[in-house]
C-alpha cells in the first residue's frame, strides 16, 4: 500500500494505493495485527472496532465479516450467476474466434475429418489486431450507497467484463481498477481517493476475482478497515463522489470510467456498453 497527498481544486486530497486486491487484504490485516500489538496511527480511530461495530451487518457489508474472508480471491455464487446473465459466457467466446486443426494439439476431436486423413483436432484461437494497438484504462467506482447490492454490483462486473473483452479482441490491452473516491468536509483531507489495481495490462482476464473484487464488501469491509486505522473517525468516511471529476478533468478523457451510479442494471449496463460502441474503433 501507497498513501500519497494532493490536493483537489485547492482542497487537500489522501490518496491509497493498493497494487491488488492481496495488497488491500494484507494492509487490512496488518491494521490488525498492528492494533492488537498497540501500534496505532496517531488521533486515528480503530480497524478493529469497526469491524466489531459495523462487519456483522451484513445489509450495510453486503456480507458478514467472515464470509468476506471466504470470498477473498473467489465468489462462487457470484461467479454462476454472473456466466448466467445475458448470456455472457456466450458472450466472452463469442468475439472474433478462428478455428485452428492440428495433428497434434486441440480442444476438440473431429471424427469426419479423421477419416478423410485431415487434421482432426481443433483448437479455437483469438483473431487480435495490430500489436499494441492501444491501451484503455477501465474504472469502476465501488464507492455506492449502502441499499447498492450485489446483485446490483454484478452488473458493473458485466459491463467490465464485456468493454474488457470486446477490446482485447481487437488487439488492445486493457487494465481494470476498482476505485472509490469520496469527499468528508469535517476531515482534514476533504477528499479520499481508493484505487486497486483488478487486471493490469499484461494480465488475462481473472473473472472469479472480477467477481468478489467489484464488491459492497471491498468497499464496506477491507476498504473501511483500512481507512479507519489511518483516520480519526470512523462514524463518517465520507460520501461518494463521481470518478469522473478526478481522472478525465477538463474534459479531456483518459480512461472508460464505470462511475457511481453507472451500470446496476441489465439495461442500465448494456446502454453504457452501447453508447462506447466497442463493436467499432475505439478512441478515448
């Protein structure tokens, strides 16, 4: 973990880095570990007492504290329902696929063409563009209001997961963070910005750990532990602000950024996939 200042339209900004989800739990960890040992950070509140105020509610969570710890690296339940939801398994193999038939390595067996002598075994393979195309950077904003669900948040993971496979298809690279930016008028940094990195570029797609990262539990359970050993409060972290006002400012874009609000929806989602049009070139 990285913790960084800025400042915000002349406002003071924090900023925490997290390079993966295994960075953010072992930050929440050692918070912990470090209370129990007396090690605090100074005039800061406790990760420890809002996990026992606030983690064993799971309408708040989204979980129980425990089963966050279950659902660390993988959300089963979470996983099956989301290769359900408009088809989207068909939709992650259906890009732009050709069909490769080998002697001697493949995914499938081919009676006929054994036969007939041909090569027989089949293997599917992406058709990419150019190399190095282009690089896109996709946010999502974890940071929404406790009656957000999962159920909710699956459908930001759908839209990710399909803006990150259409382009990918044509040759670009793509990186996902998860990110919540808020802003407290009470707390000396008025603004509090999260980001963790979910897939960097050179990375595939890891769609177990898409499921639970893009969470109300990342937000409410690890996200919160942290900040809490850090600050002096733990009864207001803030309110959510829109992403957008921080990374494309001026209007200027720099990334496709999934914000508060965005995509908790079928409808909602596939409108926000429509108006990129990934089918067509991109360009931020």
């Amino acid at each position: 973990m990285v913790i960084s200042e800025d400042r915000r339209d002349g406002k003071p900004l924090l900023k925490y880095r997290f390079d993966s989800m295994r960075d953010l739990y072992l930050s929440a960890d050692l918070a912990l570990k470090n209370e129990k040992n007396g090690i605090r950070a100074k005039s800061s509140a406790s990760a420890g007492s809002y996990k026992e105020k606030y983690t064993h509610d799971s309408s708040f969570c989204g979980c129980l504290y425990e089963e966050a710890v279950e659902r660390r690296y993988s959300h089963k339940e979470g996983l099956e329902k989301i290769r359900e939801m408009a088809g989207l398994e068909a939709i992650m193999h259906a890009s732009q696929y050709v069909k490769h038939w080998s002697d001697y390595d493949g995914d499938t067996f081919d009676i006929e063409r054994y036969q007939n002598e041909q090569p027989f075994l089949c293997q599917r393979r992406k058709v990419i563009g150019s190399k190095n195309r282009g690089m896109f950077r996709v946010i999502v904003s974890i940071a929404e209001p406790w009656m957000v669900d999962y159920d909710n948040m699956l459908w930001k993971t759908y839209a990710a997961c399909r803006i990150c496979d259409e382009l990918e298809s044509q040759g670009h690279r793509v990186e996902i963070l998860a990110v919540s930016y808020s802003r407290d008028q009470h707390y000396r940094y008025e603004y509090t910005l999260t980001e963790i990195h979910i897939k960097r570029f050179e990375e595939s797609m890891n769609l177990a750990m898409l499921c639970t990262s893009l969470s109300p539990w990342t937000f409410r359970v690890w996200m919160f532990m942290v900040w809490s050993h850090y600050r002096k409060s733990y009864s207001d972290l803030g309110s959510p602000c829109l992403v957008e006002g921080y990374y494309n400012l001026g209007g200027q874009k720099t990334a496709i950024i999934i914000d508060k609000g965005d995509c908790l929806s079928e409808e909602s989602a596939n409108n926000f996939i429509r108006t990129l049009d990934i089918g067509s070139e991109v360009d931020l």
